[in-house]
C-alpha cells in the first residue's frame, strides 16, 4: 500500500532545494495526508538561511504548516480516510507522563514536520493520526474559504492562540502585540476575539495598517522611539480606553532582539510576557524586573491539539480572518518564493500548492 508522491528536500542550508520522489506508505496509526497546501513560516527559512539545526539530519523536506485530505490510512486511523484536516505543526507522542498529564507541547517523542520527521513542502506527506484536526468543509465554504487556506492555523494561527489562552487574556484586558505580521497579526486577532483591547507594535507601516482593521485598536509605529516613549503610548493607550494600568498582557511575536526588548521593557505589575516568536540573537535583561513587578514570561511552543478545534472555530466564526492574509504560490516555485520571501518581497503568508 502506498501512493507515488514526491517533495521537496534541502540538502543542506542555502543550495536550492531538490525534487524528489517517493512512496508515501503509511505505518499502524498513521495517515497519507495530500497535501492542499503548505505555509511558508519564519522557521523554515531559519533552518533554511540561519543555520537553524534541525532534528532529523539532511536531507529534509520542512514545511509544518499543512493541510489537506487523507488520501491513506494505516491499521488502526481507516475512519481518516477521505477526511479534510489540519495536520498539528507539533505531534506529541500522547502517551508519555507528560502527555498524560496535558504537557504534550513539551512531550520528548513529539514529531513536528520539516523538522522531526519529513514535512508537507510536498505533494504528501506521512504523519501520525493522532490529533489531526478535522475540518468542517460546509463551514469551510459557508465562510467563504477553501482547504488550501487554513493551512497556516497549523502554525501561525494556534501558536498565539495557545499564547492568549494560557496567558489568561480576558474581556478588558490590554494586550500588546509586539511584531504585526505573520504570526503577531493573527496573535492581535485571537487577542481581540478573547476581549482585549489590542496595541499593536511594529517598525513596518505597511504590516500597522494591514491589522489595524482586523482587531488592532491602536497601532504605532516605533522606530526611532526609546523604550520610555514605548511605554508611555502603551500607558496612554490604556488610559483612554478605561483599561489597567497594570497586568498588561505583552506578546512578543516579532522574533528578533529589538522586539524581545522591546516586549521586556514594557514590564509593569502583575504583567505577562509571552515569547511567540524566534530568534537566535541575544538580548541583555535584567531578571529582577520580574521580581520587583511580581510578573511572568511564558515561552510558547506551539499549540496542543486539543487546541485546534477551538481556534479552527474562530476562523469558521468569522472571528479571525486569513483569506487576507494568506497567498497561494506553486510548490515547484519554491526556490525563487523563498527568496521572495527571505527579501521581504512578499507581504502576505505564502502557501505552497503542490502543482
């Protein structure tokens, strides 16, 4: 059993990925998902440019924000079989102490695509069954969506929406999203639709004014302004919407040292920083700033499973937008499109179509 299928793979970092064949087949518990479509996320081109290590060895295809339609199912995953679904950029193994105890985010045995195990830059790709998401295609078409679309809320759209959620974010809360595209963007929508009133930061007007009409209540730009002049829009922000001038919710998204410092210099009492985005520059920090506003930074690696459902129904709701944010590009471009978008020529998330 098994399907003729291809991907494509880098063979080490920088030199133009390859085509290649293969015989999607899957295991006891596993599915062939073909794949509708498949985002191009800020890890990817750190693996790819960065020198970012990646867990299984070279050659490798990346790619983890996939979806699609399970095309072959293992013993044990046949009530798959034709489904449409999101695959979890993050599959914990789900039956370790930590998975059984709700840590699968930091499960040792979990397979996350282009990086753990093969990932979705291909026609197919083989992955566990365990914690696919479904998707509701009458929903899907009534919002006016297609499969290919919600490829990103495999990454960029549940990693803030676990980092809102376990941050605690209610109604009236202020919410300071650090970083206005890609991830950041979709992180001030889920923000919003949690109830918060969202402030959103970046150097870039065009990415400002992309998300300002999409649950951004403010935007500013801050370049050229030093962290007192960042903190006191934030605190004015916050006094001419009725909001508290402590316990602000600070996401840093951006994934570079600037933001993180920028997110770290916004501390107030009782604040919460989320780390969402990634880099491999380092910051200077104080530590005790925690310690004199009695505050807390989270790290966020993606999202559980569990998870997705809930922020798939934002999406089909109506609550958060991707059509957007999101633009279809052929997989076999995918050389010159991650150029395009390693150069910043490419404003919205890309999604890979296998041809």
């Amino acid at each position: 059993m098994g399907i003729d299928a291809y991907r494509w793979v880098m063979t080490q970092p920088k030199a133009p990925m390859e085509r290649r064949g293969f015989r999607a087949a899957p295991a006891a518990g596993e599915v062939v998902v073909e794949v509708a479509g498949c985002g191009v996320c800020h890890t990817d081109l750190g693996y790819f440019y960065d020198g970012v290590r990646t867990n299984q060895p070279l050659p490798l295809a990346l790619g983890h924000e996939v979806s699609g339609r399970v095309a072959a199912a293992g013993e044990g995953a046949q009530a798959w079989l034709g489904k449409a679904v999101i695959v979890p950029a993050v599959l914990p193994c789900g039956e370790c102490d930590l998975c059984r105890r709700g840590l699968g985010t930091i499960c040792r045995g979990q397979k996350m695509p282009g990086n753990d195990i093969q990932g979705g830059f291909a026609s197919h790709i083989v992955v566990p069954a365990r914690g696919l998401c479904e998707v509701d295609e009458q929903r899907l078409a009534a919002a006016g969506l297609q499969l290919w679309q919600v490829s990103v809320v495999a990454d960029a759209l549940t990693t803030p929406y676990q980092a809102v959620r376990r941050a605690g974010v209610t109604p009236g809360s202020l919410a300071v999203v650090i970083g206005a595209g890609g991830v950041g963007g979709y992180c001030v929508q889920v923000a919003n639709a949690f109830g918060a009133g969202v402030l959103a930061i970046d150097v870039d007007d065009r990415k400002l004014e992309a998300i300002s009409g999409f649950g951004a209540a403010q935007t500013l730009n801050s370049r050229g302004l030093d962290a007192k002049a960042v903190k006191q829009a934030v605190a004015a922000f916050a006094k001419e919407r009725g909001l508290r001038a402590t316990e602000w919710f600070i996401f840093e998204c951006s994934g570079t040292a600037a933001g993180q410092q920028s997110a770290w210099n916004l501390l107030v009492h009782g604040a919460t920083l989320s780390v969402v985005g990634f880099t491999m520059d380092k910051v200077e920090l104080r530590l005790s700033n925690l310690m004199a506003f009695d505050a807390r930074a989270l790290g966020n690696w993606g999202c559980p499973p569990e998870q997705y459902p809930a922020a798939l129904e934002l999406v089909l709701a109506g609550k958060v937008q991707v059509a957007p944010f999101v633009e279809a590009h052929r997989l076999d471009d995918i050389n010159p499109v991650f150029e395009a978008v390693h150069r910043h020529e490419i404003r919205a998330r890309v999604v890979l179509q296998p041809n």
